[in-house]
C-alpha cells in the first residue's frame, strides 16, 4: 500500500493515490493540476522514508476536482447582563482535490 502524509492548509493529512481530499481553499480553475511538496512521510511498498522536517526529492500531482463549501457553523455570542446578543453563520470555501501519482 503506497500512501503519504503531506502538510497542507496548516493541518497533517494522510494521502493515498486515486483517493480526493478536502483542503483549505486553493486559487485554480477545475482540471488544473497542481503539486504539493511537503511531504512528512512515504510509505512505498514498505520502504519508509521520513523527512527532517520534508523529503525533497519527492512530489505529488494532484488535480482541482471543484470547489466547495465546508458544513456551516454556527457563532453565537452573548454578553450577559447587557442584552446583547449576536448570530452569525459562516461556511469554509474548500478545495477538493484528486491525488493523481505520488512521485518518489
């Protein structure tokens, strides 16, 4: 099983080939391609090899599928005693991205 864990949007993610993932919004049309290169780890037929702090001399295609929007979340704040209260709604744009080869 070939997979790796990149760092990207601020947040660890494990990858596999063939699988799409949500990040955090990326400027790009649908159908660009794009590499990510920061990768932590990889896992390739059980030949581990871990960066310090990322490997360089690998890279992983990646194509934009579309771009989406997140689960909304709710943010309410009160402060008592005032009657003052305040409701809003916000929604993450996402990117959802299709992992297309991992490079070693």
């Amino acid at each position: 099983m070939n997979y790796a864990i990149i760092e990207a949007s601020g947040k660890q993610l494990w990858i596999e080939e063939g699988k799409f993932y949500d990040l955090n919004y990326i400027p790009g049309e649908p159908g660009d391609l794009i590499k990510l290169n920061k990768i932590l780890l990889v896992n390739n037929n059980n030949n581990i090899q871990i960066g310090n702090p990322c490997l360089k001399s690998i890279r992983i295609k990646a194509t934009i599928l579309r771009h989406v929007k997140g689960k909304k979340i709710t943010v309410f704040k009160i402060k008592p005693k005032k009657n003052n209260k305040s409701k809003k709604g916000h929604r993450q744009k996402l990117t959802r991205l299709l992992i297309k080869q991992i490079l070693t």
